[in-house]
C-alpha cells in the first residue's frame, strides 16, 4: 500500500513565463491574460476608460445622434504592403463611421488569438493599431482577448466596433442619391486587395503595389466642410467600387451610369488584373471613398478631395440618373452600354 499524498499547505503552482508566443493559459483570464493586458494592451493604447479596468467604457459623448458601427477582420497574411490587420481594423471602423457624416470617436476591440502566435508580431500589430488610432484622433476605450487552439484561426482575428456622433441636421446615405447627382471617387480602385493577393506569394512575381489603407475622416471632414449637400459617402471594399454602387442605386431606386473612361486604375493593378482575369471595378479598397452629390458641387467637392494626401487623384467617374431603377449601368471606351452587376460570390478570399 502506498502511502496516502499529503496536500496540507498545497497551492496551485505559479506558471511558468510565456515570453515569446501565445499559448492557451494567456486566454484563462487569470494571471497570465492579466500580464498580457498590462504588458501589451494597455500601454499601447492607454487612456482614462480602458484605464479604470471596468467592464464597460464610461465616455464623455457631445450632442448629437449616435452612430455605431461593427465590423471583423480576418486578413491574410497578417502584414501586407501598405498595411496590417491592426491598421486594416481601426481605418475600416472609422471609415465607416465618417461615411456616415459622424466624427468618430471611440473604439473597441476584441481579439481572438491563435495558440502558438509570436507575442512580438502580437505587439506589432498593436503599436500598429495605435498609430492609427492616433492618426485618427479616436480612442481605444474597451477590449476583449480570447485564445483558440493551434490551427484553429490565421494567427489573429480582430473584431472591432466604433462610436462617432452625427451634427444636429447632417442626414446622409445610401438611399439619398438623387438623379441629377455625380459619382466622385477619391482615387485609384484596387489597390489593396491587389497589394493584399500580392502578399501572399501566388502570383509568382514582384510588385510595387501597396495597399491604400487609411483613415478617411479627416479627408470626408474637409469635404463636409466645403459641401455640405453631398447625399452619399461609401467606402468601396469588399466587392468593389461596381458592388457598392449596385447597393446605393438599389438603395436609392435609382439609375447609376459610370464612365469608362474616367475610370482611375493604376498601370500595375490593371495589369494584374488582365493576367488574373479580374475586374478592378469589383477589387477591394480600404482607403477611397464614393461622394455622390449635386452636379453643380462636384468641382468644389474635387478640390476639396484632392487637398488631402488621401484624395489627389479624385476624378468624376460617373451619374446618377432616374432609369434604369436599382442598376449599373457602363459607358464603354467604345461608345456602347453594358450592365455593371454586383460581385457574385468571392473574389479574393481574407482580404479585410
């Protein structure tokens, strides 16, 4: 008979220090989440709410509408030119919020890691985060960390949501095109699912295309300012330019008609594109944004834009007119008309 375990004085041993990946224990929500919070989130995106380390955000809100918005982010690869996941999450939840006409304001973030991540590619994609919540002018002010199994997610999910304020009176969106309208893009079209498919290694060969990632609100705050009857801000990412516009004209129940030859693509993106057989019109972006607004604006809107690093090469692409209700329609470089219709299906997977 074996002598029976004495546990007088037993405590659960101290674990050992994981200083270089992710495992399992960091999502346990005990010591080792605690030191990742304290050693990775909070100081890089330390302020008075996230401070407190409550369950909730307490923030200051001025007057106006609220407007909120929630999005996902499951790109691959991580880094890409031009970009990240952490810079891809905040740009895209402000950007969604100014189209709406608000001034962003705050964020929250939430975090699925995969056991087995790299803690300094962890905190590359947070001091990235923060450089962009900064460039922004918004505020992290919440967040959540959870950790699934090897293989069970492409190292990093972020799931974010945003809260921005609408001034008293400012009413826009999809279902405010008017015929009459223009269509403004504020510069090249697919430059980041490109840059994005570049990354990944499957096009076997080089290229100088990098992503447009970028915070739009500062630019849609210009244009604001200069226009103040623009009807329609969208930012054209998955799916493109030709899907966002399907979903405004059906939106609106209206007739949109682009210009072929107006149509802004770099050399290198069209070139990729005839190789792979894609249409620019349907390839994501993350930093270009869609103005729809009356004629007699567009060149105060064009100016406007194109004083801002982010929209120099905005150009007129297109009309908005009474028929054909809840279509597309392209003026071809050859004088004919085609039916431009949404995305079917996925173009380019994991690619925001």
């Amino acid at each position: 008979m074996t002598d029976s375990l004495d546990l007088t004085g037993a405590v659960c041993p101290i674990p050992l220090p994981h200083n270089e990946q992710i495992v399992l224990g960091h999502g346990s929500g005990g010591k080792m989440a605690a030191d990742l919070i304290a050693k990775t989130f909070l100081p890089a995106f330390d302020n008075p709410a996230l401070r407190a380390g409550d369950d909730g955000a307490v923030v200051e809100v001025p007057p106006g509408k609220l407007v909120l918005s929630t999005d996902s982010h499951v790109v691959s690869p991580l880094f890409f030119p031009g970009g990240d996941i952490g810079h891809l999450a905040v740009c895209g939840t402000v950007n969604d919020l100014a189209v709406m006409g608000a001034t962003p304001l705050y964020l929250t973030a939430g975090f699925i890691l995969e056991e087995g991540l790299p803690l300094d590619t962890l905190q590359r994609i947070v001091h990235s985060m923060r450089a962009a919540a900064e460039e922004a002018g918004v505020q992290i002010v919440s967040g959540d960390t959870k950790v699934v199994q090897r293989g069970k997610a492409d190292g990093v999910y972020i799931a974010t949501a945003g809260v921005g304020v609408l001034p008293p009176g400012r009413q826009l969106g999809g279902a405010q095109a008017q015929p009459g309208d223009v269509v403004l893009l504020s510069g090249p079209m697919g430059d980041h699912g490109i840059a994005v498919l570049a990354a990944r290694g499957e096009l076997g060969f080089e290229t100088d295309i990098h992503s447009d990632c970028a915070p739009l609100n500062g630019l849609i705050a210009r244009l604001l300012a200069a226009c103040p009857d623009v009807h329609v801000l969208r930012d054209p990412t998955r799916g493109g330019v030709a899907t966002t516009l399907n979903e405004i004209a059906r939106q609106s129940g209206v007739g949109i008609t682009l210009f072929e030859k107006n149509l802004p693509v770099r050399p290198a993106v069209a070139a990729v594109c005839e190789m792979l057989g894609f249409d620019p019109l349907y390839v994501a972006n993350e930093g270009k944004v869609l103005v729809i607004l009356p004629r007699q604006s567009a060149d105060r809107a064009l100016e406007a834009l194109r004083a801002s690093k982010e929209g120099r090469e905005a150009v007129l692409i297109g009309e908005v007119t009474a028929t054909p209700p809840g279509r597309v329609l392209m003026k071809t470089a050859i004088g004919s008309t085609r039916v431009v219709d949404m995305l079917a299906g996925e173009l380019l997977p994991r690619i925001c």
